[in-house]
C-alpha cells in the first residue's frame, strides 16, 4: 500500500543490510530546509508584532491631530444637532477605511512581491518541484484584527473629545494647567535652565504624547537591535564554523561502491580524518527518535566545541550530544541512552559524556573507536584534510564523488545564509520606514498641541532656533528613556528567534558598538525631522494661535 508505507518502521519491513529507512522529517536535507522555514517563520510572526504596534501608535496620533484640528467643525457640527455617536462613528470611520486598504494591499503584494526576493538564494542551494506563493487564510485573519485594533485604540483615544457640549468645542483646547509637583517645590529645580524646565512641565502637560514617543522609539530600537543582532550572529556563526570547528582545507567524498581499503589508502596518502555521517535511532527516557550521528577519528581537522566556543576534546567513551538536541529531548550530561542502527533490532547502552555545541548540525557526535567497541561498523563517508585538493586532482578515480574546498563550502554556506540576510534588510529598511513616520507625526502633534506656547515666546522675542532646540532637547531625552527600555526588549526577541531555530544554534550578542549605532540612528532621525519642523515652527501664526486666549 503507497499511501500507508511512508508511517511504516523499519522493523515492520523485510529490509536487508544494504538498506536504510529513514524517516522523512529526520533525512538531514528536510530537516535543514524545515529548520529554515521555521526560521523564517519565527521572524515572520515576530517581528510583525513591533510593526503593528508602532503602525497604530502613527493611527493613534494621526487620529489626536485630526481631532484638535477640527474641533471647531466638531463643535459647529454639534450646535447643529449632530449626535455624539454620529460624529464619533464618522472619525471612526477614517482609522477603519485606512487600515483596511493598507492591510489588504500588504496583505495582496506581500506574497506576491517579498517571496520573490528570497528565491533565487534558496533556489540555489535547494532542489524543490516548483517555487511558488500562496496566500494563506491568516492573512486576512490578520487584516481583519489590525483593523479592529485600529478602530478600538482610535475611539478610546477621541471619546473624550466627544464628550464637551458645543461651546467648549467650538474654541481651541485649552492648555492644560499642572499643579506644582513636590520636585518643582525643591531647590534642584531653580538651579535648572528655562528649556529643561519648560520641556519637564510639556511632558507632565502632555503624558500621552510623551509615552507614544517612549512607545515609538523603542519600537525603532527593538527592530534596529534585532536587525544589527542577525546581522552579527551570522557572521559570528560563519566564523565559528570555519575556524573554530573546521580546521581543514579540503573535504573528499567517497562514491558508495568505494571499498574500505581504498578510504584507507586515501588516509595513508594525506594527513587526514576519515568521517562517517549517518542516521541513528536513539532511545531516550521520554522519547525514541533517530538523529543525525557523525563518527570522527581522533585528530585535530574537525574539533568540538563546548559552550562559550571553548575547544572540546572528542570523548574516547560514551557520545557527545549537540545542546539543541539534549534541551529538546531533556539529557544532561551523565545520563545513559541506548542507541540501535535504524534497520538493527537490538540497542546498546552508551552514556552522555558531554554536551557540545555546533552552529549548524544538531545531533550526536562519537569517536570511530568507542563506535567499533558498541559493534557497530565504521564506514566513511567522506575524508578532510589539510591538503590543497580540486577536483582535477581525481578526474578519473571513479571512487571519489566530489572535492570540496574550504572556498567552495564558505561559498555554498554564505548561500543559505543569504535568504535570512535578505530578510534582515527587508527589516532594516521598515524600521527606518517607520521610525520617520511615527517621529514625525509625533512631532506634528506635539507643534499642534502647542501652538499658544509657541506664539507666546515669539511674541516674547524668542527665535524659530530657540523655539526648534527646545523641542529637539525633549526628543533627545525622550529617546533616551525608550532607548534604553528598548535594550532588553530588543535582546529578547532575538532569543526568541534564535531559539526557534531547531538546525542553528547562534549566540545572541549585542555589542556596545551595536547599541551605540542603533541609538546614532535614532538620533540622526530625530535631527532630521527637527530640521523640517524649524520651518513648520516658523509658520506658527501668533494672531490666530492667541485668539483662544481672549
């Protein structure tokens, strides 16, 4: 039967030595493109959550100027006889419409546009039957609940506004007036300059907009840090592959029908490791599972590792457990399981004599000795060593399969890094994106809701500069509370990424100059955005901002 034969075991098949079941999650190429695709999922859920946060903050203040700059239509409106709810599911209706183009449009040419980008890396280190997209149903699942979470957090944000009778609508609000706190009270704040008290007293004043701009800073630095920390983790996971760990130049591949006297001829020749890589049943307390088993030779070609990227020496007894695979299957160092070859009916006991850690290949690793002592038959797959070799140098040895240089595996290495690469630039580019869009917003606010502010120090004398240096200080210290509330945010999403990934093991870093750069960053928008706000200060009309004072 076809169709019940791939949930069969091995026992339950009449297979003879020169045949191997595997099954398929388990084959290390569809475990390795499965891991990818649970890589990509992991920061394709993730990192859509800080988007859609910093997305309805930019709804969120869109929504409070729309409302403080027509408030003598709402108020006229209301005179009118125009009903609260009626007004209210009228501005309501503006968050709704909105998001719902934006989100069916992302959701209609994502598919269709960003899978485009990583295909042709993939497409060239995978073999699939065809590369194509397909929507899936929690798109709009998606869609549906962005625009529900847009329209809930626009109407708490207006209600109030709803709630005056007409003739306090109809004029401009009111700035608020703050008691004294006990901190303007004391003798630290008189030795303060007028900016940083006037700045202390508009954030009092003004707490919702002084906590979107906390919100929305943090949000660019969680995405800035979560992008600067990929980007370093795959570098750092390149390195440790092939200098840490490999520390040979060329890789031969023996063709199956190659005999054991000639691997051992080819060992004699060159100063080399013979390596056997297989699949292994493992039973463990909790579970059975067969895992990828690499059987070394004692040398100095292929090391270990053990945590913090220390050099491990290869156990002479019992088996060394990849970190990934001994957390997944709960194994400590210490513990016994037994292991069998997949088609073998009886197991042996070997004990776990170390964890290890490899930044791409989660499994069991054992030397060639204590493998042949268990009774099982060592048979390479392949040889490495420290020789300079190409492809020419066995153009007619039928025994060989393929050479392969340091070069050419760092080549093919940086290949499948590639698509995640491209993500993180993807990411890179949004955070930017809307870093501008939620600061400047922010910024448009904030001159809105200070108009008679604004107009009164110019009729006082002050300049467009002062007036902009004032409200870039704010940023800037503003910037300062979310960069820093951002940090662990930030080194918290990348565990969770880097967790998910069952075939990569990465350490997550955050380096001082990555946190330097990513608050550079944040500080190069907040100057660019106050350059354009200088002529928008400038535009401030004093007359017309004074009126409501009369």
């Amino acid at each position: 039967d076809l169709h019940s034969f791939p949930t069969r075991r091995s026992s339950d098949l009449q297979l003879d030595n020169n045949f191997m079941l595997i099954p398929k999650d388990t084959h290390v190429s569809v475990a390795m493109f499965e891991g990818e695709i649970n890589q990509h999922k992991s920061m394709g859920s993730t990192f859509p959550l800080v988007f859609l946060v910093v997305g309805l903050l930019t709804m969120v203040t869109t929504m409070i100027r729309i409302i403080n700059k027509q408030r003598i239509q709402i108020g006229t409106m209301k005179a009118l006889g125009f009903k609260d709810k009626v007004l209210v599911r009228h501005y309501i209706s503006y968050p709704i419409v909105i998001t719902f183009l934006g989100a069916m449009l992302g959701a209609i040419t994502g598919p269709m546009v960003l899978p485009k980008l990583f295909y042709p890396s993939m497409s060239s280190f995978y073999t699939l039957p065809f590369w194509d997209t397909k929507a899936d149903f929690t798109s709009y699942i998606v869609v549906i609940f962005t625009v529900f979470l847009a329209a809930f957090f626009s109407y708490f944000t207006i209600r109030k506004n709803f709630r005056e009778n007409p003739a306090q609508t109809l004029k401009p609000k009111e700035v608020k007036e703050n008691r004294a706190s006990f901190f303007e009270k004391s003798f630290i704040w008189k030795k303060l300059g007028f900016s940083t008290r006037w700045n202390i007293r508009d954030m009092r004043r003004n707490k919702l907009r002084s906590l979107m701009a906390i919100l929305g800073i943090m949000g660019s630095v969680v995405l800035t840090l979560s992008s600067f920390g990929i980007k370093d983790a795959l570098g750092d996971i390149t390195k440790w592959q092939f200098e840490d760990l490999q520390n040979y130049e060329t890789k031969i591949v023996f063709q199956d029908k190659a005999q054991d006297s000639y691997k051992y001829e080819m060992k004699k020749k060159y100063p080399s490791e013979l390596v056997q890589e297989t699949a292994i049943e493992v039973q463990m307390p909790k579970d059975k599972k067969i895992v990828p088993l690499t059987v070394l030779e004692e040398g100095k070609y292929l090391r270990l590792t053990f945590d913090m990227k220390k050099i491990a020496t290869l156990p002479k007894e019992g088996i060394a457990f990849s970190r990934k695979l001994a957390e997944k299957y709960d194994i400590k160092k210490g513990d016994e399981v037994k292991i069998k070859s997949v088609n073998e009916k009886k197991a042996v006991s070997v004990k776990v004599n170390e964890i290890i850690r490899d930044p791409s290949k989660q499994g069991i690793t054992i030397s060639a000795e204590e493998y042949k002592k268990l009774g099982f038959e060592f048979l390479p797959d392949y040889i490495v060593t420290s020789e300079i070799l190409s492809e020419k140098d066995f153009k007619n040895d039928e025994n060989i399969s393929k050479v392969i240089s340091k070069q050419e595996a760092l080549k093919d290495w940086n290949e499948l890094l590639k698509s995640i690469k491209i993500m993180n630039y993807v990411l890179m580019s949004g955070a930017v994106f809307l870093s501008l869009i939620v600061l400047y917003n922010l910024g448009v606010l904030a001159i809105s809701e200070m108009q008679i502010e604004f107009a009164t120090m110019k009729v006082l004398g002050f300049q467009s500069s002062v007036l902009k240096n004032l409200l870039l200080r704010q940023n800037i210290f503003l910037s300062i509370l979310g960069f820093l509330l951002g940090i662990p945010l930030g080194r918290m999403l990348l565990n969770i990424m880097m967790q998910d990934s069952e075939n990569f093991d990465m350490y997550v870093n955050l380096y001082p100059m990555n946190l330097i750069l990513s608050y550079l960053f944040v500080l190069c928008v907040i100057y660019v955005i106050s350059l354009i706000f200088k002529f928008k200060i400038k535009k401030v009309n004093m007359v017309s901002a004074l009126k409501s004072t009369d």
